[in-house]
C-alpha cells in the first residue's frame, strides 16, 4: 500500500544546535522529527543565521552562548523590529541589532516574589538563576531602549489571576502581561 504524503508539510525552521536537539527526542523506533519527515508531514530546514520571507521579513536567529542551544529571534518587517526571548534565555545576549526594538516578547520569568504557595524568592533562590525578575526585564527594556514589553509563559504557580495581571501593569510602563488570543500588530 502506497501512502499518499501531503503537499505541504508543516516547516520547521532551526539552527543547527537546536535542530540536533529537538531530533533527539525520539522512542525506540528513532526521532519523531526523522518519522514526521519520512512521512512528508515536515521538512526540516536549517538556519545559519537569519532566513528572509516574501513581503520584506527577516528574522535573525540571534544565539545565546551558554550550555544550552537556545536561539532568541529578531523579526524585522518596513523598519519595525520585534524580538522573541522565548524559555531557556535567562542570558539575554549582547548583540547591536536588538536595541530600539519595537516590542520584545519575553518568557521564562516570575512577577513578584511569592508564590501563591507562600514560597517566598529570596535573594539566593534557585529560581533567580533560571528565571527573569520583573527588575531584570525593566534591565533589559532600558539598556536595549525597547518601546514595548509583553511578558508571557504567565506560570500558574505566581498564582494570580489575569485581572491582578491588569492591576500590575498600572506599575509599569509600557509593560503588559500576555493572554490567551493576543493579536500583536506592529
């Protein structure tokens, strides 16, 4: 039996360290990423450093150097820039192409120091190694004079709901807190 593969697979756009990571995860039979290929669900195509789309897009794939291949993205579009800080990226890099960024979309990071169970994040908490505080994406905003931040991966363990997000943004400028749906327009 002949099985019929799709016109269009789904493309998965990676630099190399990152591919080689997300193709080691497999079960016994091999990478999922090596089946969904075989199968012409995927096409696996690697970014050395930036790759270019119709109507003038660019995004840059901007490493952070640490033990981990992680990627920060930068997506510039008619001279407006957005940057995507996604999880894994406590190391925020040094790179002159992510200052004066329109928006930057940072995850990976806890807003307050309690969590809901009481567990207070003192100075010398191991949460402080893997995760932004609110006073180092202010850091970050500053330093790279970024106009707008969106905070996202809201983790169920800060334990707030989304209007007491609502009521912290009032404290901070030009910085929101993501939802479920967001529509970003640049």
């Amino acid at each position: 039996m002949k099985i019929k593969k799709p016109n269009n697979p789904i493309l998965i756009y990676a630099s190399n360290g990152v591919m080689q990571d997300v193709n080691s995860i497999r079960n016994i039979h091999g990478s999922f990423l090596d089946y969904y290929e075989h199968m012409g669900l995927i096409k696996r195509i690697y970014v050395e450093n930036k790759i270019s789309f119709k109507k003038n897009i660019n995004i840059a794939f901007i490493r952070i150097h640490n033990e981990k291949n992680v990627d920060i993205f930068l997506f510039e579009q008619n001279g407006k820039k957005l940057i995507y800080s996604p999880c894994d990226c406590k190391i925020f890099p040094e790179n002159e192409n992510l200052y004066n960024a329109d928006i930057l979309i940072i995850g990976n990071t806890f807003i307050g120091n309690v969590l809901k169970n009481g567990t207070i994040i003192h100075e010398k908490h191991p949460l402080r190694q893997e995760l932004h505080s609110m006073e180092n994406v202010i850091e970050i905003k500053e330093k790279y004079k970024i106009k707008n931040v969106i905070i996202t991966h809201i983790e169920e363990d800060w334990g707030k709901s989304y209007d007491e997000y609502k009521d912290l943004e009032k404290e901070y400028e030009n910085i929101k807190f993501a939802y479920d749906g967001m529509e970003i327009e640049l």
